[in-house]
C-alpha cells in the first residue's frame, strides 16, 4: 500500500481530529479571569467535551459566529459588558443553554441572572464535579427538548412521494423546504388521505371528507383532483406509488415503507 505523502497525512490526521471535536458536545468558558477559565476548561476537556475560552462577550460572539455552540458557561463580572447583559443578548436570539458562574451569592442576583435568561446558577468558589454535573444535567434537558421539538415538527409533516404534506402551513414542502401551493380542495384531499394511510377510501368517502367546489356532474372531480396531485407527490406520476388506484373501490394512500 502506497503510504501517503507526509503533509497529506499530517491533514488526514487533522480532519480525523477536528471531527472527533465536532461530535463532542461544544462548551464555551466565559470569563475574564484567565486561572478560572484554564482550570475549568481543562477538568472538561478531560470528561470528554470541546472547550473553547473566552475572556469577554466580544470573544464569545466571535465564536459563535465561527460555529455553534452546546452550552455557555458564562461569568457575571466581567469588565466592560457583563455576563448579565451578555445572557440577555444570547436569549434575544436563540435558546442556547447558559449557566451563570458568579462571586455573588445574593438572592436578587440570582433572580436577576433566571430572568436574563440563565438556565442555571452556580456560585464561586464551586467544586469542579459539581459544576460537571451541573453540565450534564442541562446538556441532558436540552437534548430532550431538541427531540421533543423535532418530534412535533414531524407531526406535521406527512411523506407524500417526493415532498411532504404540512398540515400547518396548508401546503406541499420539497426535500429543500420549498412551498408547492396546493389549492383549498387539493389540500383537504392529502389530508383526508393522511388521515387513512393504508387504507382504501372510495370517491364517496373522499368528497365527504375533502368536499370542493369542483364537484361535477358525473362525480369525476376526485378523479381530475388525484390526477393534479399525482403530478406535484409522484416520481413517475403516470406509474403512481403513493397514491394508488384500486379499481372499482377508490384510492389508497401508501406511505413510505408500506409496501
């Protein structure tokens, strides 16, 4: 085997670390004394988590711009903007978890840091596994949440082929989250059938779920609708898979992994 040449190698080596960084939570050290911020980043870099040190909020911010972070351990006194405004700033624009480490142990600070919107409070001088479990814990809740939140997004969004259905929205979305319009008996149409997967509905049972305003004389609208939605959900819409026609019955909606 051809052994690689040396400054490929010293790169390959490289992104193999930058990418074992990446998978480890991401944990920012905020604070203007460079002795608290070598000792903690050094006890969590050892319990497996990246660390970056920051002396002030304008290193923060530069950091994350340069890449998100996982969780903010941030102190309250600090020369110029305090950790206190910094916290304010943070949650004004996202949900990134903060814990405050501060000298203060008055209850009013306190108050103030949760209403700022600190996740959590931690007073110096404070034990080193106190403050690891105190990181655990908060990575733990916000994971939790992260799944809750995907969990619900999921709930409103329906496979149909090669887009999915959004209940909310009242729309088709893309792989890329691009809006396909539906018009108001299109929609009620995919959602009478996200409501039934698997399972035939005949055109009666259609119009009464997704009655439109294009009924016709010959009840052929569900046909023509069908028809206008197999072109906007299927791959092939002349050789459908996901909204199947059952002949003499109705139509059947197939999820992905349905068969």
């Amino acid at each position: 085997m051809t052994a690689l040449p040396r400054t490929i190698e010293a790169d390959a080596g490289a992104l193999a670390r930058n990418a074992a960084s990446c998978a480890r939570p991401r944990i920012a050290v905020v604070d203007d004394e460079p002795e608290i911020r070598g000792m903690v980043a050094e006890y969590l870099d050892r319990d497996g988590y990246a660390v970056v040190s920051c002396a002030s909020g304008d290193e923060l911010d530069a950091v994350l711009e340069s890449g998100a972070m996982d969780l903010v351990l941030l102190d309250v006194n600090m020369p110029g903007e305090d950790g206190l405004s910094i916290a304010r700033r943070l949650r004004g624009g996202s949900q990134l978890p903060i814990i405050m480490l501060t000298a203060r142990d008055d209850i009013v600070d306190r108050v103030v840091g949760f209403e700022v919107g600190a996740d959590d409070y931690l007073t110096k001088p404070f034990d080193l596994r106190e403050l690891r479990a105190r990181v655990r814990a908060m990575l733990r809740r916000a994971a939790a949440a992260s799944r809750a939140s995907v969990q619900a997004a999921n709930v409103s969004l329906v496979p149909f082929g090669k887009v999915w259905l959004d209940l909310e929205a009242h729309c088709l979305r893309a792989a890329g989250g691009a809006e396909v319009r539906l018009t108001s008996s299109e929609f009620n149409l995919l959602a009478a059938f996200a409501r039934a997967p698997n399972r035939v509905l005949s055109r009666d049972q259609l119009m009464e779920f997704a009655p439109g305003s294009d009924r016709d004389p010959f009840d052929r609208a569900i046909d023509i609708r069908v028809t206008r939605i197999r072109k906007k959900i299927e791959v092939e819409p002349t050789k459908p898979q996901v909204i199947r026609t059952v002949r003499n019955a109705g139509y059947i909606y197939v999820p992905p992994g349905s068969g």
